[in-house]
C-alpha cells in the first residue's frame, strides 16, 4: 500500500507539473502511477484531494541560511528561488496551486500553509538581521519579502528572460537599499 502510494502521489505531481490541476484526472494518475483507479479511491474521495495531497507533500519549507551576513542570507534565498523557477518543479507547481487556489477552497489552504512556510525563511532572516544591527529597527519583513521575490517572479513569468545571478544580486542589493531608505524616511 505504502509503494502505490508514493506511486500515485508522484504520478499525480508530474501530471500537474505537466497538464495543471484541471487536467489531471484520476484516470491519468492510475494509468501513470500503474495501479487501477479503486487503489486511488480507497485513499482519497477524489481527484481535488488527491492533488491537494500531492501537492501539500511536494512543496516543503526550505532552511533558513545563516552565512553571517543579510545580503549572503537573502542571495542564498533568491538564488534558490531564481533555480526552482527557471529549472525546477516547482514553478509549474506554483503556477498550478495559484490557479486552483482561485477556484478552491481546499486549494487556497494549501497554497495560504505553503506562502507562510516560505515567508517565514525571509521574515527569519530579516529579523536576525535587524537583531544584529544589518538593518534598521522597523524593516517590514513583508516589504523585503515582495521586493525580492515580485522581480523574479515577474521577470520569469511575463518577461520571460533568464533569472541569471547578476539579476539576483542586483534585485537583493535593491532591495536591502529600499529597505534601509524607507526606515530613514519613517
């Protein structure tokens, strides 16, 4: 049961990497997964539960670096964001998630617990900075988190050019320096 399990799990994680939510029915997953459509059912009531699981053991919460310095903690974490979505799975699962999460209320609290699982690697690294005297007492780990991420994942999805490692260094260096500007001018 355990091996047809994460058989079917994987089958379904790639067909939604593939095809989207919506075109991964529980035909597609048993056909892939190689097991008959009663084994999915036995585990799961239907296919929105089953991907939501799926999808829920696939998107897992990152560590949070400590090199000794904000600027090193936050390119560790933008590169790692720029990989997942230029090469990883992760993209076309994400893209997947925000698109059911519209439609599904099943699907925005898997999408709300994976946003705060990764949000809380940049808010940690922001306070521990703020602890160490890196940033000014008051920065928003909020607006740290949108200003690096909102370039690339725009950049990625509608620009569609290359998240290379100039582009991550200029975006965190961005970033800090609004950080520190908007602190001074409160």
């Amino acid at each position: 049961m355990t091996r047809s399990r994460a058989a079917v799990l994987a089958a379904t994680t790639a067909l939604v990497q593939e095809r989207g939510v919506a075109g991964t029915s529980i035909e597609a997953v048993a056909q892939r997964a190689g097991v008959a459509k009663t084994t999915i059912y036995r585990q799961w009531p239907d296919q929105a539960a089953l991907v939501r699981d799926a999808l829920a053991g696939s998107l897992r919460e990152h560590p949070v670096p400590d090199t000794g310095t904000v600027r090193d903690d936050l390119l560790e974490l933008t590169r790692g964001l720029a990989r997942a979505l230029e090469s990883g799975p992760a993209a076309g699962l994400m893209l997947s998630l925000l698109d059911a999460a519209e439609r599904d209320a099943g699907f925005r609290e898997v999408h709300r617990d994976e946003a705060t699982a990764r949000h809380r690697v940049v808010t940690d690294v922001v306070r521990r900075a703020v602890d160490r005297g890196d940033l000014p007492p008051g920065t928003d780990p909020a607006t740290v988190l949108d200003l690096l991420a909102g370039p690339l994942f725009h950049r990625r999805w509608f620009g569609r050019s290359p998240l290379d490692d100039e582009f991550c260094v200029a975006v965190v260096d961005a970033a800090l320096a609004q950080a520190n500007r908007a602190v001074d001018a409160g």
